[in-house]
C-alpha cells in the first residue's frame, strides 16, 4: 500500500514542482480554499494553540492569523516540493543568508569552530537548510526523524541532500557529531519539537508550561560548541532572509537550563513579531507537566 500511495503521488509531486512560480502560487491558493474550508485540517488544534498563546488578542485577530497560517501552510508545502527541481541561483534569490550571518559562518569557519543551529519550525527552515549548504562553507548537518514510509522517506531524504546537507537520523546525533569533531561542520537542532515530558526541561512558552528537550543544551555544553540562533524571516510571498546570531559562545559555563530558557526564550520573540508563519498545527502542547 505505501509503495502505490507514493507511485501514484509521485507524478502530482513533480508536476507542482515543475510549475513557474506564477502557477505555483494560484495551485497553492486553491489548496489553501479545500484544506481551510473543505477539509478544515486541524482547524480545532490551530485555533486552541493560538488563543492559549495569546490570550489578549480578540476573536477576530485569532481568526485573522488562522487564515494567514492556512495560506503560508499551503505555501510551505508546496515550497518544500520545489526543492525537488529548483536551479541553485532560483534558490538563494528565494531564500538567502544575510550578509550578517555569512560574516559570522565565515569568522566561525577561519577559527575552525563546529557549532550547533538551534531554531524552529518558522519560515521555511527546508529552504534555509539549502541556502546555507550553497552559501556557508562548513558542512551543514540536520537531525531528522525518519518517515515511516520508506518510500517518502528517501524522497525527503533526497530532497533535503540535494545542495549537500547531510542527514542524521535523531538517535545518531552524538555520535556522529564526536565523529565530526575535528572537521569545520554545523548541526541544526529544531529545539520546538515535542519531547515525552519525562526528563524535559520545562518552562513558559506563548503563556505555556511547555516541554523542551534538552538534547541541544546537553550536547552543546558537552562538546562546548557555540549555538547561533537562527531566523528565517519571510520578506514577501516566496521570498525569505535568514538571520543568525551567536547566542551562547560558551557553553560549558552556563548552568543547566539557562541554554534551553535563552533559545526558547528567541524563538518566542521571533514568533510573536511573526506569528502566521510558526507551525500552528503541531500538537505542541499534547502533554502536561
């Protein structure tokens, strides 16, 4: 069954892919209509999430931000398809680092410091992780959960590859970065997915309590790589800039928990100045302290 859902898909997937940018957009519309109106796709989930994190923001504005998250959604998707074909000069015109950030890879790169990414699911993070594998000179590894059809797995997996990211699957991630330790690299940590609250660090996050895991403060602090936070800011539609900062230099000196509370602390701003382009349908809240 998963081999013919992918068989089937696969035609549709690069159709879109292949689109001009002007079609694309008007195909993204029109599933924008069916997924919002028709299907409602965790419409309930969206709506609750958004009216916890900002409880003194109207019905109105709720709703307002909820059509803007189904739109940039349906963009997302679509965008995340692209990736499948386009050129390298489309991509960075799309989607680029900012001279800022480029100024701060390339110190890190002349110092021959590995360090870690730490960022969320805002903006398109896939294209980002593109741009900065034909931008940055380090070797750019990310964690990723695998698929559980094999088939849309590998697609993911060569899509993401393409530009020269490498992959680690979530249960490699240390060793891989040990094995790395001597070679000028960068791993990116999603730190906003939902970890069983066992052993997580807990803390306020858009007004609540909210598990983090402490897999990127703990290997930071381990390996004492520096963390850059990173922000990819939609300009307009299908146009982004990613902004980078060093947010900890020095991790082996901090305490346990002040890495967690600063990049959770980053992201939050970044969403609150942004809030559409978050991923408001992840069940981020499922568990209880």
């Amino acid at each position: 069954m998963q081999a013919l859902v992918y068989y089937i898909s696969l035609p549709f997937i690069y159709l879109l892919s292949f689109l001009p940018f002007w079609i694309f957009y008007r195909v993204s519309d029109i599933f924008f209509l069916i997924l919002y109106y028709v299907l409602g796709y965790r419409k309930k989930v969206v709506i609750a999430n958004l009216k916890n994190s900002f409880p003194e923001k109207s019905n109105k504005e709720i709703k307002k931000i909820t059509r803007q998250f189904y739109r940039y959604l349906c963009d997302l998707l679509l965008e995340t398809f692209k990736t499948l074909t386009i050129s390298k000069s489309e991509a960075l015109k799309r989607c680029k680092l900012s001279p800022e950030s480029l100024i701060l890879f390339d110190k890190l790169y002349e110092e021959r410091k590995s360090f870690i990414i730490v960022m969320g699911h805002y903006g398109n993070w896939e294209w980002a992780g593109n741009s900065f594998s034909i931008q940055g000179k380090q070797q750019l590894y990310v964690i990723y959960h695998p698929l559980s059809n094999k088939y849309f797995n590998q697609l993911i997996y060569n899509m993401r590859t393409r530009f020269g990211t490498k992959l680690i699957a979530m249960q490699d991630t240390l060793r891989t970065m040990l094995t790395n330790k001597n070679n000028s690299s960068v791993t990116a940590f999603i730190a906003d997915q939902t970890p069983s609250p066992e052993g997580a660090y807990w803390t306020k996050f858009l007004n609540q309590e909210t598990p983090i895991f402490w897999g990127t403060e703990k290997i930071a602090r381990k390996l004492n790589y520096p963390i850059v936070f990173t922000n990819v800011n939609r300009i307009k539609r299908g146009y982004y800039e990613i902004f980078c900062e060093m947010l900890v230099e020095n991790p082996a000196t901090t305490k346990e928990g002040e890495i967690s509370e600063i990049h959770t602390r980053r992201l939050e701003e970044e969403i609150i100045k942004q809030p559409e382009i978050w991923l408001w349908s992840h069940r981020r809240w499922k568990h209880k302290r």
